[in-house]
C-alpha cells in the first residue's frame, strides 16, 4: 500500500490501515504466469498487504468480516469485486437465445443465434453477449473493454454490409498480452514470456489507457488530470456528501430553524 496519502489525514494513522485481500481460488494475477505471480504477492505483502488464497467471505456484517480460513476482522470499508453477471433484462425479459449464465448466444459474426439458427435482425456485442474466441477456440471472448470496445466497431461495419447485401465479419482478436498496476508508479506486463515490471510497466499501463480513451479531447483531458496530479499530487475529494447528498442540507436547515 502507498502510505503517502496519509499525510493528507492527520486523523489517520499507519497502524489504522490493514489491506486483506480475499481470493477464491489458489492464486491472484490469472493472467500472468507463477513467476511475474510470485513478485506481485510479494510486492503486496511487502507493503503489509494480508492475502487469503482459497479463501471465500462467509459473511459481512455491520462492519464485521468472517472469512472461510477462521480469520475475521472489524473493517469499514469491503470492495466486493466478485465476478460479473447478465443484465436482468437480458437474462430474462426478451425471447433472444441465452446461455446458461444469462448471456445472449451469438455468433463469431455478431449475429445472435447459433451457427445453425441466426435470429433476423438481432446482434450483439460487449459483456452481455456469448461470443465465440475464434483465437482461444472452445472459450467465449472475455467480458473486457478491449473487447467490447472491438466488437462495438466490428458491429457498425457488419450492419453496414448487412444492409448493402454483403456478408458480415467474424470477430478475432488476439490478446496484446496483460497489463496491470500495482499502486502508483509501479506496474506488471506480460506478452507470452515477455515480462516487464516495476515503473516502465506502470507507464506503459497509462500509455495504453490514454490511448484506449476514444477521442482526442477526452485523451488530452484525461491526460491533463493525470500531468496535474504529477506535480499537485491527488486531487482529494470527501465521498461523505455523494453517500448521504441531504446531509449538508438538513444541518444547515436545522442550523438555521429559529
Ligand atoms: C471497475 C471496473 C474496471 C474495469 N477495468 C477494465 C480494464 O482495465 N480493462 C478492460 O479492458 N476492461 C475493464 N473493465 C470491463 C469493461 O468496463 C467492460 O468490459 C465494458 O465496459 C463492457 O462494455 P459494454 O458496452 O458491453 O457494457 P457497458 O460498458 O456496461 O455498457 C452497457 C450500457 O448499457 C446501459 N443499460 C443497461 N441496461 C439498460 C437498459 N435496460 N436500457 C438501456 N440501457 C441500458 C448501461 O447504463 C450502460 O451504459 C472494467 C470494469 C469495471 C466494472
């Protein structure tokens, strides 16, 4: 963890802060292998991080944490992170085909359907939908936005040639190799047996995210907030009035009640 905020929390001390992250299965960083794996774990726990591996919540409550491996701990704040799932809407509210887990069946093609029965005039694209990984065959593309992002254009040009009677495209991509940071200015990167660690990781992570931003006005705003906070630091903003918005108003309108 990077202690350095503290300063802007004189109310806050280092022994008030303890990170326990709380994993499933029997390691973190899927997407990287043991050895760039190890480092990771021990860059995490060098900065006082806890890791439970094959470790599962058995129960949050007011504001008191039991894990499956007897530990438990008082906490006040929980960033639940598990897995992602189908929209309500589409896991049941329309006659569209879905897999078991909710996600529409649809074809390397963006049509939805199977490779026997295409539905007319239906596509999908992004989280939602079950599409085919023509370049990991056997598995369905991977609910990110490098994907979603991807198949969204592939789906306007597909309408496209749709409507000017020529066949749509499949969609391949291939993965350009999985990148992470780990706390500010420090990152990973691994592309097959290409690992990169340590701050040229953290910038190429940033370098990539600017470039991913669609449009040049977003890409320069976003990268104007982060040149700024370089050299000003955070921007520091209080959540206390987003998670309770009347509070202000109620304090002051009973502040000023005669
Ligand atoms: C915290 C977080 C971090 C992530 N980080 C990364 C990352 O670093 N790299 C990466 O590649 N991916 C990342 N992802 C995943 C990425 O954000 C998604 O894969 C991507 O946004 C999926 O795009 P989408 O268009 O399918 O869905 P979404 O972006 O979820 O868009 C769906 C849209 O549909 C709207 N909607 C929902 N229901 C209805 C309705 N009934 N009627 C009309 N509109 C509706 C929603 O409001 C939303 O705007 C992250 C996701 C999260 C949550």
């Amino acid at each position: 963890m990077n202690y350095s905020r503290l300063k802007s929390y004189p109310g806050l001390s280092r022994e008030d802060l303890s990170l326990h992250l709380v994993e499933a299965t029997a390691r973190i960083l899927p997407e990287v292998s043991d050895g760039p794996r190890a480092w990771v774990r021990r860059l995490f726990e060098g900065r006082g991080g806890h890791l439970h591996l094959e470790t599962t919540v058995v129960s949050a409550t007011d504001g008191h944490v039991v894990l499956s491996d007897g530990s438990e701990f008082d906490t006040d704040l929980i960033i639940w992170s598990a897995g992602n799932a189908a929209t309500r809407l589409v896991r049941g509210h329309t006659d569209l085909p879905v897999t078991t887990r909710g996600l529409i069946q649809t074809r390397p093609d963006l049509r939805v359907g199977t490779d026997d029965e295409i539905v007319p005039d239906a596509w999908a694209a992004g989280d939602d939908a079950a599409i085919p990984d023509l370049a990991v065959p056997g598995s369905l593309t991977v609910p990110n936005a490098q994907n979603a992002v991807r198949q969204g254009k592939l789906l306007a040009k597909n309408l496209l040639a749709n409507l000017r009677g020529r066949e749509p495209k499949e969609y391949r991509h291939s993965s350009l190799g999985a990148v992470a940071t780990l706390g500010l200015g420090t990152g990973i990167f691994q592309f097959r047996r290409i690992v990169v660690r340590g701050p040229l990781a953290w910038l190429m992570h940033r370098g990539y995210h600017v470039l991913a931003v669609p449009t040049w006005d977003r890409k320069v705003r976003v990268l104007a907030i982060w040149l700024a906070a370089a050299f000003y630091g955070r921007d520091i903003v209080s959540l206390a009035s987003v998670q309770q918005p009347r509070a202000a108003f109620t304090t002051e309108a009973d502040s000023t009640t005669p």
